[in-house]
C-alpha cells in the first residue's frame, strides 16, 4: 500500500512539473518569437499600462514629424515662389528705368510693353501657386480657391482672407503653414501723387523727398471736400515769378525771375503752359497690388503710342509704377524674413521630437521589450528542465512495485 501511495504522487508531482515547464516554454518561446516580454495586461497590469502609454505618446510624436515635414514643405514652395516674384520685380524695375529713358521710341516702347505682359502673367501664377495636393498657399484660410482672379476688364482682385492655415508641431507649438497675400501683396502703398490743374504738369524730381513731404504734410478730414481744399496748393504768376502758397494762404515756395520750371519738395513742377493761376493737390494715398500697377504702366504705354496721354504723363505713371514694386518687394521681403524664421523653429522643434521619441522608445523597450541574449538563455533553460520533467515522468511510470521491492 505505502508503495503504490508513493508512486502515485511521485506519477501526479511528475505530470505537474512536465505541465508548469511546458507552459514556462510556451511563454518564453512567445517572448523569443514578438520580442514583448508582457503579451496581456494580465502579465504585468503596471508595465503594460506604462507601455500603452508610451506608445500613444510615440505615435504622436510621430505625427508631429509627419505635421513638420508638410510644413517644411509648405514654407519652402512659399519662400521659391516670393523669391522668383522678387526676381521678376528686379527685371520689371529694370525694363520702367529704360522706359522713362527720353531717346526711346514708340517701337521700344512697345516691346518694354509686351515684356511688361509677360511678367505680369507671370507673377500672377506665382501669387497662385498651389501645392502637390492643389492648395493656395497664399490665399490665407481659403485653401480652395486661387489669391487672385483675373477680371474681365483686366484688373486684378484678391480673393484671400487675412488668416492662416496652421499645424500641430509639437505638443505645445503650432506654426503658421500659409500666408496670405491680402496681407503681403494686396494692401501695398503705391506712389503718391498730385492731381494739377491749369496747365500745370509736374515730374518726379526726387520721389524720396516729395514721399517724405506728403507724409508730414497730407491733411485728413471726415469732409471728402474740405480734405481736397486742406490739400490743395496754389500757383500764382506775380510778374516773371511763380508763387506757391498752401490752403491757409502762406507762401511755400517761389520759382526764379523768368524760370518755368519750379523744384517743390521732389516735384518738378512745369509752369510753361500756367497763365496766371494754377493748383495742385496732394491725392488721397491708396494701396493696390504690383499686378494692378503693371497693368497701368502698360497702358499708359500704350495711351503714349496711341497719343492718349503726353510723354510726361506716361513717364510719371512708369515712375510711380517703380514705387509699388520697391514697396510690394518690401513687403514680400519681410514675408520670406517670417518664412524664414518658422523653417528654423521647425527644424528645432523636428530635432527635440526626434530626440523626445528616442527617449521614449528607449523607455518603452527597457520595460516592454526582451533582451535577446537574456530571453536565448531563458529559453535554453526551460528546455532543459522540460526535457528533466519529461525524463522524469518517463521514469515514474516505468516503475512498478516490483522495481521497488528491488
């Protein structure tokens, strides 16, 4: 009896030990095949908490990188394309010198005109590049539509908003992945004029000097009509002089004994054709984009051709057109200063998420993951005592009462 009662439980203790070491196997061959030391929640509640949550945070992470590098991509399309509207500027600047050039004739005239085409149709694709994916890049929040139409009558609007499109690029920064050219190219000062009456006509002598005049000097008024008159100066023949007075009667200025031309603040103004009296009044300032000026600049070529418009009369539209590009070049100057600035913060902030990621994989892997070397050894072990329960098993029962009388 007490040897069949010792067998037993050495037959059952056997089957246990063969039991627990084939599921020991099971479980480290797993850890050897995923590499995951924890396969449930119920392995490690902690740890396995831990380890979702570093994964969220990985993955986000690398959603930041994706956000970056379409922002990245999104600056650099902006910055090549203001940088080419820079360079058409350059040449446009370059062809309204030549044009106010006195020797030039009609036909050279003309092909200054054609050119001046060219680069208008130009500037007007740039100003509506799109992405890969067809979005405006500079029609502000309005990816949808292009920044500018083209009217009918050949003028040039603006559909863009004043806003921005933005991107996620890290848990704490968004940056700014459009601009909008209502912003930067829409409301762009152009020159500043004078309206004249009575024969006289004027030239820009020196456009800083008149600029810098008008600023200091221009009256506002909620009466449209008394602001005329607040801006509006007086020229009066006395003998072989020409005197200048402003809207409260004092005299400004006062041209030479028999002079017919009379430098006012950077305004050459003409007096051969003033008899007795004349005006002239500081226009009202207005903004409009570089496509619109061209556009007048153009025709005021052609109105020259056609003998519309005097040489002079052209002459100062060519030169109040060489204002709007330096102000428009300005204006997307700083723009490209701004792009400039967000492409460097987004490489900085591409290098910190890269390095916020490694240090969380790293995290992750340290609790999570098994090291190869450790889990080799783990599973040459368990194999070794499975095959020593097996042994034993085989050992228990091939023995009988008989082996232990023996």
């Amino acid at each position: 009896m007490t040897a069949r009662v010792a067998t037993d439980s050495m037959y059952r203790n056997s089957v246990y030990y063969m039991q627990r070491r084939n599921l020991e196997l099971e479980k480290v061959n797993e850890q050897y095949n995923t590499g995951k030391k924890y396969q449930s929640a119920a392995d490690s509640p902690s740890n396995f908490a831990s380890t979702m949550r570093l994964e969220h945070d990985i993955a986000m992470y690398e959603q930041y990188t994706t956000n970056s590098g379409y922002a990245l991509d999104n600056l650099t399309l902006e910055e090549t394309s203001l940088s080419t509207i820079n360079e058409v500027l350059d040449r446009a600047n370059v062809l309204l010198q030549s044009g106010v050039n006195g020797s030039y004739s009609g036909t050279e005239l003309n092909s200054i005109s054609q050119e001046l085409k060219e680069i208008q149709k130009q500037i007007y694709d740039l100003i509506n590049t799109k992405t890969a994916t067809g979005e405006s890049i500079f029609s502000g929040g309005l990816s949808d539509i292009d920044a500018y139409l083209c009217q009918d009558d050949g003028t040039y609007i603006c559909q863009a908003d004043c806003s921005q499109r933005f991107v996620q690029a890290s848990s704490s920064a968004k940056i700014a992945v459009s601009d909008s050219a209502k912003n930067f190219f829409e409301h762009v000062e152009t020159a500043r004029s004078v309206d004249v009456t009575g024969g006289l006509t004027f030239s820009y002598s020196d456009y800083q000097s008149f600029e810098s005049f008008y600023n200091r000097n221009y009256l506002t008024d909620t009466n449209s009509a008394a602001e005329i008159t607040k801006n509006t100066y007086t020229v009066t023949q006395s003998g072989t002089e020409y005197i200048v007075k402003d809207s409260a009667g004092a005299e400004v200025a006062r041209s030479a004994a028999g002079a017919k031309n009379l430098n006012f603040n950077g305004l050459n103004l003409n007096l051969e054709n003033v008899s007795g009296s004349a005006t002239f009044t500081l226009a009202t300032a207005e903004n409009d984009n570089v496509l619109n000026t061209i556009g007048k600049a153009i025709a005021a070529i052609d109105n020259y051709n056609n003998g519309a418009i005097t040489r002079s009369d052209a002459d100062n539209i060519l030169s109040q057109t060489q204002v709007s590009i330096r102000n428009t070049q300005l204006s997307v100057n700083t723009t490209m200063t701004s792009i400039g600035a967000r492409q460097n913060t987004l490489d900085n902030i591409i290098n910190a998420n890269c390095e916020i990621s490694d240090v969380k994989k790293e995290a992750k892997a340290t609790i999570s993951e098994v090291d190869l070397y450790e889990v080799t050894t783990d599973l040459t072990k368990t194999q070794t005592y499975l095959q020593m329960a097996m042994t034993s098993f085989n050992y228990v029962t091939g023995t009988s009462l008989f082996d232990y009388i023996h």
